[in-house]
C-alpha cells in the first residue's frame, strides 16, 4: 500500500493522480515481472535436479545442420557411455554411442527430433560395457516445430530383451524336442515288448536317445548358468589360454577331427567361465555336423576394440533359417527355431560380455 497526503488544499491536480496511477502501474509490473522470473528459476532448478539425478542416461543436443552436437549430459549418461561431458560437449553425439551400422538409422531418428517430432524407439548403442539395447525417447523443446535443441532420454532393455528371448527359446526348444526324444524313446521301447527276434537295433535307437536328451539337459543347465551371472562377475579372461584347453579337451573326446589353431601368445578379453563352454559348443557343433574327419580351425585375433575367436570348418554351415534367428532377432515360433540351445548358449554368453555374436560359428567378446 501507498498512501500520499498534504495539508495543502486541492494541493493534487489531476496530472499528479495520471502520474501516480503509471507510477504504480510500473510497480505492479516490476513485481509480476519479479514473480514469474522467481517461479521460472525455481522450474529450472526442479529441471536442472531432475536432469542430474533421473537414473536414465539424459542427453541434450543441438543440431547444427544435421548433426546432433552435445550440449548437455547427465551423470547417469556419463557412467553409462564411459565419457565426461567435457569431452562430449561441442562434439556429435553419434560419433561417440551410434555403432557404424546403426549410422542411417541415427541419422533418421535425428531428422525426425529436429522437425518437432515426439520420437520413441529401441536402438542399440555402444556403452562403456559394451553393445547395450536401449529404449530411446527423443523429446523436441518445441513440439511439433524446428526444433534445434532435443533431448535423448536412454532406457536400458538389455535385460529384458535377454530374459524374454530366453523364456522363449527354452519353452519352444525344450518342449519340441524333448516331446519328439520322448515319443521316440516310447515307441522303441514298445517295439522291444512286441518284439519276437533280437531287439538289439531299439535298444541302441533308445539309448542314443536318452544320451541325447542328457545332453539337453545339459546345455539348458548352462542355459540357467547364464542366465543366473551378474556381468559385475565379468572380468579379464585370456581367451588363447581358453582355446588352448577347450581345443585339447574335444581333440581327446573325438578322434574325427583335425584341429589347427592360429592363436597369438596371450589375448585378454572381458568374459568369464561360461567363454569356455561357448568355445566348446561352436567346436562341437562343427564336428557332430560334419560327415567322416571334419577338419576344424580357430583363430584368435585382436584389434583396439575386440577379441575374436573365429571358428570355421569344410561342413555344411549353418542353416540360413538359424543364423538369420540369431542375428536379426526375428520371432521365434513352434516352427521357427534354432534346432537346439547350443548356438542360442553361444549368443547368449557371447552378448552378455558386451558385443553381439557373428553369423557361422564365430563369436567375439570385448576386451578388458
């Protein structure tokens, strides 16, 4: 309140009230103005504490041209990606995170946040662990405008992925060929009942059977191995050391192979136990597929980024069908897939140290 007074008669004109009205006029909106710069920086303040502590990796760009350069990242964002944002900021986003193949596709989806688009996806980026596969929301500072500055919100469905591909696998797998094993196994043995003459060729079917059923049972408890480890337990594994014995150990089991190994002295990878029985399985896998002496060879080489173990023989190969499944995710069905858990546990064990597995028996994992 203002109050103005005298003890002059007729001492105000009506020019001194106009005066005092814009005076106070004035006022007023200095204290609007006031009021909403207060609620505007306490916003911001909210913003800025929701920025930094969201567990989400938060990023925000601005786009010069088509590139999406980094303005801002948050400390979930750093942990995640492995970088500062003093080494992010003024740089392109996708230099750092896109994987080289997955460079078209960034591409669009930055057109897409530029022009004001609400944009929500999964994609696959690489991460201080390795290739992770994220659930990316694109939010436009303007909605449905040119919007040069976006913000890229990261939520992580590796795990989720993982475990729902898992479930899916070992339901289709195990019930397909453990009932077609067992209905077998059944029939023989009703044979050997009936049977008049020597019974000797259904005992044999049925004990290959029930060798092969053991041996499921085995792969899906490596299966459950996988699923239970923590990737903290990850560590350096010497991946020749590895191949070495893994390679000595199938050289003493089958006596149809020709084993030649091309290995540097020593190449740490970031694994664990499991590398072992994913070696093993590709290696098996060559040799119970191949007609007479297979003759198998493994490399090992290494580069700034990987370990890759190469795994190649003269049999058949692979399926088309099944190495599609493995490497572009497509849905599994009752009649679509893979013929049994070795080549999945092999994806499995090498995914989860931190890069996708290769098509036809080669499977890679990250260094230490």
């Amino acid at each position: 309140m203002f109050q103005a007074g005298t003890t002059t008669p007729d001492a105000f004109k009506y020019d001194d009230a106009e005066i005092a009205e814009l005076l106070f006029a004035h006022v007023a909106n200095a204290v609007e103005r006031i009021d909403v710069e207060a609620r505007l920086v306490d916003e911001r303040d909210r913003f800025a504490a929701l920025f930094e502590n969201v567990p989400d990796p938060v990023v925000s760009v601005r786009y010069e041209g088509d590139v999406p350069i980094v303005l801002k990242a948050n400390p979930a964002f750093e942990r995640t990606f492995g970088y500062d944002i003093d080494q992010l900021r003024g740089e392109s986003l996708d230099a750092f995170v896109v994987p080289p193949e997955s460079v078209e596709r960034a591409a669009e989806l930055n057109e897409r946040g530029r022009q004001g688009q609400l944009v929500e996806t999964e994609v696959e980026r690489q991460t201080a662990s390795g290739r992770r596969k994220f659930r990316l929301t694109v939010v436009p500072v303007d909605l449905g405008e040119d919007s040069p500055i976006t913000y890229g919100v990261y939520t992580d469905i590796t795990d989720q992925k993982r475990q729902r591909q898992r479930v899916e696998v070992l339901n289709r797998v195990l019930r397909h060929d453990l009932r077609n094993g067992m209905n077998i196994v059944k029939g023989c043995a009703e044979m050997l009942e009936s049977a008049d003459g020597d019974g000797h060729e259904y005992a044999k079917t049925i004990q290959r059977r029930a060798d092969e059923l053991i041996s499921l049972a085995e792969k899906t408890r490596a299966v459950e191995q996988t699923l239970e480890r923590d990737e903290g337990q990850l560590g350096s594994v010497d991946v020749v050391e590895t191949v070495q014995t893994t390679a000595g150990s199938i050289e003493g089991k089958h006596d149809s192979v020709e084993l030649s190994l091309s290995i540097p002295d020593s190449a740490h990878a970031r694994a664990d136990d499991m590398l072992r029985t994913a070696i093993r399985h590709v290696l098996d896998n060559a040799i119970v597929h191949n007609e007479g002496v297979a003759s198998v060879s493994v490399d090992v080489s290494t580069d700034d980024q990987y370990v890759t173990v190469t795994i190649e023989d003269d049999g058949p190969g692979i399926p088309r069908a099944e190495w599609e499944l493995l490497d572009d995710d497509r849905e599994i069905t009752q009649l679509r897939h893979a013929s049994g858990l070795g080549l999945w546990l092999v994806n499995w064990v090498v995914t989860q140290s931190g890069v996708p597995s290769r098509s036809r028996r080669t499977a890679s994992t990250a260094p230490a």
